[in-house]
C-alpha cells in the first residue's frame, strides 16, 4: 500500500532529524589543534528539519514560514512590523530610502540633505547614504564604547542636517534615549542599526524600539541566522509601506506572492498617467528592487528566534568570562565598556591596545592567527581611508583622533553562544604566554 503525502513527510523529516545529530555532532575541543571562532552556526535538528519541511512545499519565495517569521520577530522587538530581506545590507538601504518616498511629503529626505554617522563602523551604515544622493557627517566614537557620545552628535546638528544613523557598536547599545529625545527636538529621522545588536537592551527596553525604522542582520556571524538574510522594523505606518513597495520591486500593490486583487480594485484605478484600469499589480510607485528573502531561509529563522534568548543570554556570560580574564591586563589594553543602564547582547568583546602596550596588534593577533585563533578588526577603521571612499562628498565635525587610534589598535574576539569555557580559557592561556614573552 502507497504512503500517503503526509506519512512521506513525516518519514523524511525524521530521517534528517537523526541525520544532523550524526553530521553535526558535537566535537571535543583539542587546544592548539581545534580552532577558535570569533562567530559561528549555533543550530540543531530543528532548524534543519524546518529548512527542509519547507523545501518539500516548493514554494520558493516567501510564503507561511516568512509570515510566522516576521510576526515573531515584531513580537519580540514589540514592534508594529518586521519586515523581512535578504541581507542586514539591504535592510540599510531599505530603511534610508524608504525615508526618501514622496510618501513622507515635505519630510522626506532629499538630494544633498545630511545624515550624521560614523566612520568607525561596518560599510553598509554608510553605503545608503551615499547611495541615495546625501551626504554623510561623521563624527568621533568613545574609546571603550566604541559609539558616539550625545555631544559630539550635537555638535554636527546643522541647517541640512536631516537624519542620524548609528549602528549599535557589536551589541553596546549607545544612549539611545537621549539621542531619540534630540532628534525629536531637531526633527529628524533616527535608523538605529541593530545588525549587531539583536537582544540588547537600554533601561529595559529593547534598542530598535527607539528611532523611526531599524534594521537586523541574520548573517552567520550575527545573533540568529538565517545564512543570508534581514529585517526591517518600524512602528510607522508610511514607512512601512514605502520599505515594502521599495522591497517588492516598487510596486503599489501589496498582495503576497501567489495572491491577486486582495483591495478589489486590481483593474479600476488610475495611477501616474497610466490609463484607467491599467493592472495594479504592474504599478511601480517607487523605484525600487526585489530584496526579498526565501521562505526556506525564513523557517531556519523561526526556529532560531525560539533560541534567541538563550543566545543572547550566552554571548552575555561569555563577555563576562572575557572582562574577568582581561582585567588583570589593564596596562596592556582599553577593556570595553557599557553605558549605565543599558544591557548588551554582546557581539563581540572589543580590545585596544593602549599606547604603551610595547606590541602591535598585528603581533598580537598574529600570534593568536598561529594558535588558531580568530579574531577581527573593528570593521572599516577609518572608513574615510578605504579605498572605495577617499573621494565622497563628506563633512567631519571635529576630528577623528579615536577613530584613527581604533584602526590602529583594536580587534575583538567572539562572544557567540558556540565558545565555551574551555576555549576561552585556552585563548587567556595564550594571550599570557604572548604577554611574558614580551615582558
């Protein structure tokens, strides 16, 4: 007798269960001879067998899973919506341009407006803005933080200043209440960049939950994953369509996929010069791209989110590990700190060298390269030295001294919930061992 449809199922997905438990089963950590990651996949049988419970419907673009996935991500951030995209780059561009839709009217940002940001950071803050014509203001970070302070933000507050747009530095969330209550005072937009920072909070609240539109990066690296994949969040109603239709092509029409004539007008408005009845699902009102995500990567992402407290609370305990090993060390380097009241999901733990270290940090993470350990530098530096941007059409307020001291001196190691004691410890033992040999 046939199997049904759903005995098949049921028999694959229990064949993939026992099949990850054997691909990917757990190996012993050998020091010297397993490596270190700063970052990685932290997943189980669950993840896969959704990834392939969603295969088998063959439903290739977004479907069921990404609007599970999107209402549990919005639940979780206590947002009006979340908005799925297939990178943390694509939800930067999305959430700047959205603020350039007609849409907005008279606040909508133009050509040669100024959005302020910093240098010390990850490309993809910085690359909306020059893409949609407007000019970048960058100002200084805190070492130690790593963020830009209220003051200096201030500072940089001039006639075609229109926006701000910060990444939460690897999960250290800056003081982004205040910095909410002086864009409101100067009427600006605010783009919190949580790529970093899914899960951190400042005084009880969620970062992302205070600006006009946030973003989320599920990359491998970050705090879930989806292998590639994004969010967009925003409580605004007409930011939210613009992100969508920006999302989708720039149509007008917000039916999903494999849906049609959800308003019941789909044959009878009129749209630009178009003719009357003109098919709506064929409307572009902005100009726009297909960033979308796949519903397979959307149901590794649901059962990541069910990990994600459980992730955040281990990337916590292991920068804890990390700070009470380094201490010892506060001669040799600028340990990182958080601002009161606010509660990282740590990305990373970030180190910098200080003046008098008597080594360079290519000798130290060189060292640390030929153990098997990894480690990152901050991202660009100065991005203002990368090749790609020595020509933009730029402003600096002040200077950049601890910009150009981070490109110089500082890196990080991982924090993400796959290290464990053992490793950590194993990395602390070599760091002493580089330091007695300079000693």
């Amino acid at each position: 007798m046939a199997k049904s449809e759903d005995q098949l199922r049921d028999e694959i997905l229990g064949l993939v269960a026992q099949y990850q438990k054997v691909k990917f089963a757990a190996q012993e950590f050998i020091p010297g001879k397993s490596p270190v990651r700063y970052a990685g996949r932290v997943f189980d049988d669950k993840e896969i067998v959704a990834l392939v419970d969603s295969s088998l419907d063959f439903w290739l673009t977004a479907g069921r899973y990404t609007d599970e996935f999107e209402a549990e991500l919005a639940y979780f951030m206590d947002l009006e919506y979340a908005m799925l995209v297939n990178s943390g780059s694509s939800a930067n561009l999305l959430a700047l341009t959205a603020l350039t839709s007609p849409l907005l009217g008279e606040k909508r940002l133009l050509p040669g407006d100024e959005i302020i940001s910093v240098a010390a950071g990850f490309p993809t803050t910085v690359n909306p803005i020059l893409q949609n014509g407007l000019v970048p203001v960058f100002v200084d970070v805190d070492l130690g933080t790593y963020n830009a302070n209220l003051e200096q933000i201030s500072k940089a507050i001039g006639q075609k200043t229109k926006g701000i747009f910060l990444a939460h530095t690897l999960g250290n969330p800056y003081d982004v209440e205040a910095l909410a209550e002086l864009a409101e005072k100067h009427d600006l937009f605010l783009i919190e960049d949580c790529c970093d920072a899914l899960g951190s909070e400042y005084k009880g609240r969620k970062v992302g939950t205070f600006g006009h539109v946030t973003t989320f990066s599920f990359y491998p690296a970050h705090h879930i994953t989806l292998g590639e994949g994004g969010a967009v969040g925003t409580n605004d109603d007409t930011i939210a369509k613009a992100i969508k239709s920006l999302r989708d092509w720039g149509r007008d029409c917000y039916c999903s996929s494999g849906e049609n004539n959800t308003c019941g007008k789909r044959f009878t408005g009129q749209y630009g010069t178009l003719p009357v009845g003109y098919d709506h699902k064929y409307v572009y009102s902005h100009i726009g791209y297909n960033l979308k995500a796949t519903d397979m990567q959307a149901a590794i992402g649901v059962e990541q989110l069910k990990k994600l407290p459980d992730f955040c609370q281990a990337r916590k305990e292991n920068f804890k590990i990390w700070s009470a090993g380094f201490e010892k060390w506060q001669d040799f380097f600028i340990l990182p700190e958080a601002l009161p009241g606010s509660d990282p999901a740590w990305f990373a733990f970030p180190i910098t060298l200080r003046e008098n270290a008597g080594f360079s940090r290519t000798e130290l993470t060189d060292y640390l390269s030929s153990k098997l350990i990894e480690t990152r530098n901050l991202f660009a530096g100065n991005i203002l030295r990368q090749p790609g941007y020595l020509d933009i059409d730029h402003r600096v307020v002040g200077d950049l001294t601890n910009t150009d001291y981070i490109m110089n001196h500082t890196f990080f190691l991982g924090t993400y919930p796959g290290l464990d004691i053992k490793q950590i410890n194993y990395v602390l033992e070599e760091i002493q061992k580089f330091l007695d040999s300079k000693s």
